[in-house]
C-alpha cells in the first residue's frame, strides 16, 4: 500500500507537521491496525537498523506530549515498503525463559476459626500464617483464631479438601470452610493428611 493511499482514507488522522512531514507513529498505527505504540516504535525501529536508515526528523504536535518522528512522503512510501521484512505478528510470544512458578512446598497447612462460629472451620495454606489471619481479620468485626498449623504441608491442601469435600460448608461462597467442630479440627484434618500421605504423622 502506498502512502497516498492511505492518505486518502485516512484523512486527517494522519497528522502533519508544518514543514509537511507526517507523523510516523500515525502511519504505523494504521498498516498495523491493533498493535500496540510499543509494538510500532520497535517495529520502526528494526526497519531503520535492518536497512540502515537515517533517524528520522522530529516534530511536535498539538497536545501530544514530546515530539514525533515524521517523515516526508516518499519517505514513509520506502518504510512501507521495508516493513514486511521486519514485521512480527501481534501477540506473537518472543523467546523467552518460561516463567518460574512460585514454589509451595514450603506453605503451611492451616486450620482456623473465627470468633463467633465454633462449628466452622477454614481450611487453608499459606507462608506466613500469621500474616494470613491478619489478613481475614481485617475490616471485619470479629477475630481469626488459629486452631492449627501444619508446617510444610501446604502442597496437600487439595488433597484434605478432597478427602473433607462431604462436610464443605454450604454458609457462603467460599471454598475453604468446613463443617467441622473447632474441637474436632485438629484430629480430623490430619487424619485427612495421612490419607494424602501415608509419611504424615498425626
């Protein structure tokens, strides 16, 4: 596509500065449609390294913010040219490292209640359980006690609630609360820890 052609459609969204020279990013956002201004800028970019252009000149715009790079006709008609070599697809992943997942090995098992329900517990695992109660206590008129603490068997939170799934609390939403007497909490989850692992002991 031609940068006249363009032109002619887009009209006035191509903005242009007093010397006549058209903004460059305005351009780029038309051919590449969705891309973001990150994903044009480094676009651009590789076509002047790739091809070993001249920075382009700079201009500024009413109302926005620092200057633009601008080009003159025949200038952006050879950028539009060169693009195709460079181009990556939008949303196209480059290399990199895969993401590291945080390790919860190291979580603690918790069971806790709260203040004014002793027939309800949450079963739940975290790094700092403590913090965690804090956390639930916050903004809230009641307090958080904690029942017990199992350390290091965060990793088998899943498995107990599996093993407790008949006795989940059907009070609320939440996916954590059992229908389990605060005094009966302890035994009964690791009972349900030995289920999960055999190397757990009560």
């Amino acid at each position: 596509m031609k940068f006249a052609e363009i032109l002619d459609v887009a009209g006035d969204k191509i903005r242009v500065s007093p010397e006549g020279k058209y903004s460059i990013d305005d351009v780029m956002k038309y051919v590449m449609h969705d891309a973001s201004q990150g994903h044009r800028c480094n676009t651009h970019r590789r076509v002047r390294e790739q091809f070993k252009m001249e920075a382009a000149d700079r201009a500024s715009f009413p109302g926005s913010g620092p200057t633009a790079p601008v080009a003159t006709p025949d200038q952006i008609d050879e950028l539009l040219a060169l693009l195709p070599a460079v181009a990556r697809p939008i949303g196209r992943p480059r290399n990199r490292r895969p993401a590291s997942k945080r390790s919860t090995m190291g979580d603690s098992l918790y069971v806790m209640r709260t203040s004014f329900d002793a027939e309800h517990v949450k079963i739940g695992r975290s790094r700092d359980v403590t913090a965690r109660a804090a956390a639930l206590e916050a903004g809230q008129n009641f307090r958080v006690e904690v029942l017990v603490v199992f350390p290091g068997k965060g990793h088998l939170e899943g498995s107990v609630h599996a093993h407790l799934g008949g006795r989940r609390s059907r009070l609320g939403a939440g996916r954590e609360w059992f229908a389990i007497p605060a005094a009966e909490a302890a035994g009964v989850v690791a009972g349900a820890l030995q289920q999960a692992s055999p190397m757990v002991k009560g």
